[in-house]
C-alpha cells in the first residue's frame, strides 16, 4: 500500500520550522498538515511559505469557533473559512481538512459545506463525544456518507476518532 505521513502543526508553531526541515530531510515524513489558527494569517504564512514542503491545511475546529453544524454560525464561519482558504491559496495546498461540528444537525453540516464551495475540501469523521463533552456530528459512516453526498466532497479518515466513536457506540473498531 502506497501512503504518506504528514506531520501536523499548528499555524502559530513557527518556531518548529527548522526542526520540521531536519526531519523531512531525514525521511521522517512527505507533508505538514497545517492547522490555520484563526487571525494568524498575516504574521505566520509567509515563514510556512518559505518552508518549501507540501501542504494540506486543516480548517480551525469549534474549540476556534468554527462550528457548520450550528446554523447561526453561518456568518462567522464563512469569515473564519475565507481565511483558512487564504492560507490554502498562499501555500498551494492540495486539500483543506473540515471537521464536520458540534450539536446540531448534519444537514446543516452539508448544506454549509456546500455554500463553501470549495473543491479540495475533505469531511473528517469524529468521535461521538469532543473535548467539549458534546455530541459530534460525522461519527457514523451513515452520516459522513450523507454529508459526503449532498455536499460533493471528500473525506478524511482519522483512525483515532473512529477507535473512540466504535468504543462508544459499544462496536469493536477492528471486526468492521
């Protein structure tokens, strides 16, 4: 099987720049997957820039205020989004990580999706529970398969968040 392995940081993590050149150099990994905090743009993008390595860029998450399973975020989503699709641009990323949100429906999650209108975007599945302690939306197959669907993207697997949505749902992770 043909993989690659990114290192993630995050956008305010400058500071590992030359500790990342060190151990791309030495095979460690292919990409860094980039989480773009927000309003770190302007005082961050131009070092990454200067990092020439590859770039798949994660979309802030709700523990930074983007939430597209809440309906009344809309706005600020899109103003949040609008910035992570600059550092996407600026760094010439191949794909943009989305975690489909908190508390609501996944309808929602699908329909903001879609408004974003972006092709690189890739839905990330969940736990079913967050850091938050609350219910995420895009912990079951079922659901990432329908927000997959009704917003024409792709999709991310995070094996550890499979591992907590299977251990809560009381399902065994490997027989399936």
């Amino acid at each position: 099987m043909n993989y690659q392995v990114g290192l993630k940081l995050f956008s305010r993590n400058t500071g590992a720049i030359e500790i990342a050149r060190e151990l791309l150099a030495n095979g460690y990994f292919d990409y860094i997957e980039l989480l773009a905090l927000p309003g770190t743009l302007k005082e961050t993008v131009s070092k990454w820039r200067e990092f020439n390595v590859p770039y798949v860029i994660h979309a802030p998450h709700e523990l930074y205020g983007l939430n597209l399973a809440d309906q009344d975020l809309r706005r600020s989503n899109q103003k949040i989004f609008a910035e992570t699709t600059a550092f996407a641009h600026q760094l010439k990323a191949r794909e943009i990580i989305i975690h489909p949100g908190l508390k609501g429906d996944y309808r929602e999650t699908a329909r903001q999706l879609k408004a974003l209108n972006d092709g690189r975007l890739l839905v990330e599945n969940l736990p079913f529970i967050s850091l938050l302690e609350t219910k995420c939306v895009g912990s079951t197959p079922a659901e990432i398969k329908a927000i997959k669907r009704a917003a024409g993207v792709g999709f991310c697997f995070d094996i550890a968040h499979a591992v907590k949505a299977a251990f809560a749902f009381g399902r065994d992770f490997l027989a399936e």
